[in-house]
C-alpha cells in the first residue's frame, strides 16, 4: 500500500493548519514532496521505501560521492537497522554544540567551527527544499507536561521518524490540531556530517526566543531524537524551575504485598534499564551473585520468590512542580518508549521475559546494531560485530512502553532514589576506584555530590571513547543540557531539600574489588530494600565506610534466608584488596571528586551547595555532610 502523500490540496490545508516559522513554510512550499504519517504502520513502510524487504539509505555527499550511512532488513518481529560504519553505532559524547547567543557553558558553534552558524542554517535549510520530506508533529516530553515540536527529516530516513515515533510519540495527519504551534523543531540532514565535520556525530542547538531547534547532522538516534529532545526538556526545565531526572523508576510490589518505588539515576551504562529487570538466574534457578576474579570461587544465594516488577520510567523522568505534593518527590515518564540496550543479553535465555517480549511483539518493533536478515526473525543476543569476533557493545531495541506488561502510567511517589556507577576491579597490584560496597546509605548532601560529578565509569557500552574515571557531568543529563552547571546543580540540591522523605543509596554495577558482579547490586538492593519497606537501619547495622564520600556501608545483608559476605559490603574486608588496596583507591575517588566539584564554586552556587562542596575539598567526615543537610532518612 502506498501511504505516500504527494503535496496537494489536503496536505496544505493540513500544513497550514499549523503556524510554523517562516523558514519552514518556505521550505514546505518547494520541496518536492511532503509525507505526513497517519499511522505507525505507515512509520514502518516508509523506513523500508514501500514494500522492500532490505532497504539502503544514502545520500550524495560532494567529492565522495553516494555514501551509504545505514540499512534497514524488515525482518518477521520489526526492522533491523544498521550502520556500516562501527562509529555510527554509539553516541559521541561530545556531539553538542549551541548556536546562539545565550547563557552556556557548553562549546558554542562559533568558537568549535570557527564561523557563525547561520551560514550553515541556511545551506541546511536549501538541502531540505530539494528534498522528499516527512513531517511530523509530536510532544517533547508527553501529553500532558510536554511541548508540542515537529521533525523535518528526508523521507529515506523513516526509521528515525519511527524511532522518534516510539520514544516520543507523534501526532497522526488526522489528529493534528488546529493552531498547532511549535515550541521545538528538529532538522535532519545527515550528508552534512561529511560535509562540514569530518564524519563525526554533531546536534547543534539554536535556542532562539520562542523556538528550540535542534539540527542532527546523523542518523544515528542516540543524540538527537532520544537525548536532543532531552536537551529540550532541559532547556524548558531551565526557565521554568524544575528538572528531568536521568532515571528508570520502578513500583516493587514483594511477596507479602509491600510496595516500595525506586529512581535508579546515573550516567549512561550505570544501570537504568537494568534495574526494571528480573533479576537474571542459572539455569538451576539459582542467582550467581559474584565470582572471584582471583579464585574463581562464585556466591550463590537462593530466592525462590522475586517481587512483582511496574516499570514506572526507564530513562528520562519529570520531575514538573504541578506533580509535587508532599515530602517525596513524584515522578512521570517523560517518554512514550524505551531505547534498552542489550549488550548483556549474549544468549538464548538470559532474560526470557524480555527476550519474549521482543520475540513475539504486539506490533514490529525497531533494532539497532543487531544482526537481523530480510524475512527472519531479529534475535535480541545476536549483535552486529564491530570487526571480527567484536560485538558492538551498543545493541539496542525501541521498546514503546505500551507493549510493557504493568508499566504505571500515572505519576508515583519515589521511596528512594538511587545512584549506579559502572565500577573496574580492584586489588592491592592493581587498586582503583571499585571500593564501592553492594550498598551503600547515603545521607542527603552525598546524594547532591555523586550527582554532580556523576562517574561514567568503567568500559561504557553506550558512548564513543571513554577509558578511566571520566565525569558524565552534573545530574548525569549533563551532556543533553544547553545551558549552565550551575543552574542545574542548585536544581537539584533544591529538589534534594524539598523532598526530605525520599532515601539515597549507591550501588555499584560490574565489579566489587575483585569480585565480578554484572547488575547484580543493583538487582539484590531492590529486592532486600523492598522485603523492608520503611523499616529504619538499626545503628548495629550500617557503619560509616572507610570513605566518606561512601557514607555508610552495611555490616550485614540478608535476603531470603541468605547472609551476602561482608566483604562484598566492605570491600577493604577483600583479602585481595586489604586497607591499602582500599585507600589508594579511595584517593582516586576523592581526586575525582575534588578535581570535578571546584568547575561549581561560582558566585551563582547556593550557599549551602558551596558548603557541601567546600566540605569535600577539605575532606570532611560523615558527620560533618550529615550535619550541613541531615542524615540517611
């Protein structure tokens, strides 16, 4: 069926239903053809050009010719696309530049490039008016809280009109409303990445007064239509107050029926998606816990019961101040879908909730980076190799939250929140900053400082070029955000002080010193966390950790009968890592710490945020966090 929409009487008239800024209107008026989607199922045979089977995207790019920048397979359970390119298949961290004039401490167009980015605005612009287009409206963030925005993109790239479609739903041809104002426009024209940068990823923000747009100069969706539109929201956040949290949320509802909702927050890798998982077992039923990197000893615990699983958000949470109403924090999905990676899925069976889910969907679903062939069906383990005998670390699948079983639509109040960081091993020969213990309390004012610095950690799957103990940035958002750290860390330390009943712990993924652990922290620490509702730790319980910035540590976990070694709790307890192991690494968290918190000390800073961080720069004990924004509550 031919859903193609050539420009006529009716696409006008719906065009000019909607007041558009001039540039568009004039670029709607040449192009040769215009494609409104009526339906997902018109989405999906656009991203396939019709009928095919297996469909090239590309594009004439001058002196090189056509380049091919990805494929499309429509395999059995939804489109495989792909990049031939190893680097188009995870985000560039460093993709974002601002155009204009206003507050920022990012880099701007000018001083990157070297010229005013009008200039290319307008070469932008006369691509588009050559091209077939697609135009679709859609809600930056939601219907309800969100602000209604438009992609103009080249038709051959309808899997990104999907992808976008899914992550941030969109407005069909018959539903767009009259007088539909743009607060955001997204341009994608992806030849100009060869043209003015070098190959490389770049999304270019240009806030102008009443108009957020935003130029993807690729075709991979990483940084534009998933965390570009998060710089939107960012942005409005910024005016308005308020903040989108870089969280997953789930509703844990135990056995006995108690229900508990933790936001796990972190930077990109640091287990988000992770924590709205079941938790992963042998294939006898039992949990592997860790192995001993060393030994090659393993810890097993027995549960035979997990608690019940509502995904409440798996990404981008809103925190808007119409939803707060008493001392926790509420939250909603900021998003219609969920861009899950699934690097950890290796095999048949790994989570077969989910592998079933993707298997046999409700509707065809959209893969990135992974193996899928014309008219099979798309195997969420078997991912494209990066060269041979290297899977891409980045596989990923567009999961549109209505196809999740129990997922809570509503806003819901957050019991804790939680902080992920991928961890390295760590031994007394080698020592590093994998000290972190599989929980840890943390009381308020640790909370606001792991969120400044906001560790990106060891071997992220999910960006271009990252070794060591690099930063995220502040809220673990910060490299979607346009404007200035500043504002964001009073946010959030604003947020912290208004919602005195929500907790804060800090959990590790990967490795606990030489122990290698996977997701598995995060995954107990929900379970144990839950069995306990709003019981408080006794004082026998928790200790302060031999860091600081780790607030307490436990003295005992024990989860369905079985105890959890202390020296998973307390890592210097390691015989392979001892105190000394422990301390050295220790001083690389606190060099981190200091080296990333001095960037906020500026006069804007609230005064009892540069208290905090004066606290840690004169390395300051527990109590002392602990009296300056109270205890683990």
């Amino acid at each position: 069926m031919d859903f193609s929409l050539i420009i006529n009487k009716e696409t006008m008239e719906i065009i000019n239903k909607m007041r558009l800024p001039e540039e568009v209107e004039e670029i709607l008026k040449v192009c040769p053809k215009i494609t409104i989607p009526e339906s997902r199922q018109h989405l999906l045979e656009i991203s396939v050009g019709g009928n095919n089977d297996f469909f090239e995207i590309f594009y004439d790019v001058p002196e090189k010719g056509k380049v091919l920048e990805a494929t499309v397979a429509r395999c059995k359970n939804g489109l495989a696309v792909n990049y031939p390119e190893p680097y188009m298949r995870r985000r560039e961290p460093d993709c974002l530049v601002v155009a204009d004039n206003g507050e920022t401490d990012k880099p701007r167009f000018v001083d990157r490039y070297g010229y005013d980015f009008d200039e290319l605005r307008q070469k932008t612009f006369e691509w588009l008016k050559k091209q077939n287009l697609i135009v679709m409206p859609f809600m930056s963030g939601g219907d309800e809280y969100g602000y209604p925005s438009l992609l103009l993109a080249p038709e051959n790239a309808g899997f990104f009109a999907t992808a976008l479609a899914d992550i941030q739903g969109f407005i069909p041809k018959k539903e767009i409303p009259e007088g539909f104002t743009p607060k955001a426009i997204v341009y994608l024209a992806p030849p100009f990445r060869h043209t003015h940068f070098n190959g490389k990823q770049v999304v270019v923000h240009n806030r102008l007064e009443n108009l957020h747009e935003l130029f993807s100069y690729n075709l991979y969706p990483g940084p534009s239509a998933k965390k570009g539109i998060y710089g939107v929201l960012l942005t409005m956040g910024e005016k308005e107050g308020w903040i989108t949290a870089h969280a997953s949320a789930v509703r844990i509802i135990t056995p006995y029926d108690n229900i508990l909702t933790i936001m796990h927050e972190g930077a990109s890798g640091g287990g988000k998606s992770e924590m709205l998982e079941q938790i992963h077992r042998e294939p006898d039923g039992r949990i592997k816990v860790g192995r001993n990197l060393v030994t090659g000893d393993e810890i097993y615990v027995d549960l035979k019961e997990a608690c019940e699983l509502q995904p409440v958000t798996d990404d981008m949470a809103l925190c808007h101040p119409d939803l707060q109403q008493g001392k926790k924090l509420v939250i909603k999905d900021a998003e219609k879908g969920w861009f899950i990676r699934v690097d950890h899925m290796n095999e048949y069976g790994t989570d077969p909730h989910f592998e079933k889910l993707c298997i046999y969907p409700k509707e065809p679903l959209i893969f990135l980076n992974i193996d899928g062939v014309p008219k099979s069906t798309c195997l969420i383990w078997e991912h494209i190799m990066d060269a041979p005998g290297k899977p891409c670390p980045n596989p990923r699948v567009i999961m549109p939250r209505r196809f999740m079983p129990n997922v809570v639509d509503e806003a819901v109040e957050v019991d804790v929140r939680s902080f992920g960081v991928r961890t390295p091993p760590s031994s007394k020969e080698k020592p590093s900053y994998g000290i972190i213990g599989m929980l840890h309390l943390l009381p308020p004012a640790l909370a606001w400082l792991w969120r400044l610095v906001a560790p990106r950690g060891h071997a992220n799957p999910s960006i271009v070029g990252t070794s060591g103990l690099e930063s995220e940035g502040v809220g673990s958002y910060w490299p979607f955000a346009t404007g200035k750290r500043v504002i964001h860390a009073n946010l959030l330390l604003q947020q912290i002080i208004n919602t005195p009943g929500t907790r804060y712990i800090l959990v590790p993924n990967q490795y606990i010193g030489v122990w290698k652990v996977g997701f598995m922290p995060e995954w107990i620490a929900r379970e144990y966390l839950a069995r306990r509702g709003s019981v408080r730790f006794r004082p026998d319980q928790v200790t302060p950790a031999r860091s600081s910035l780790l607030g307490y540590a436990l003295n005992t976990l024990k989860i369905n009968g079985s105890f959890i070694p202390r020296e998973l709790l307390q890592v210097n307890k390691q015989p392979e890592v001892g105190d000394d192991g422990y301390d050295k690494g220790a001083e690389m968290l606190n060099e981190f710490f200091k080296r990333e918190l001095k960037q906020f000390l500026v006069p804007e800073l609230d005064p009892l945020g540069k208290k905090i961080i004066e606290t840690c720069l004169e390395d300051g004990s527990l109590e002392d966090y602990i009296r300056l924004l109270g205890d683990y509550r």
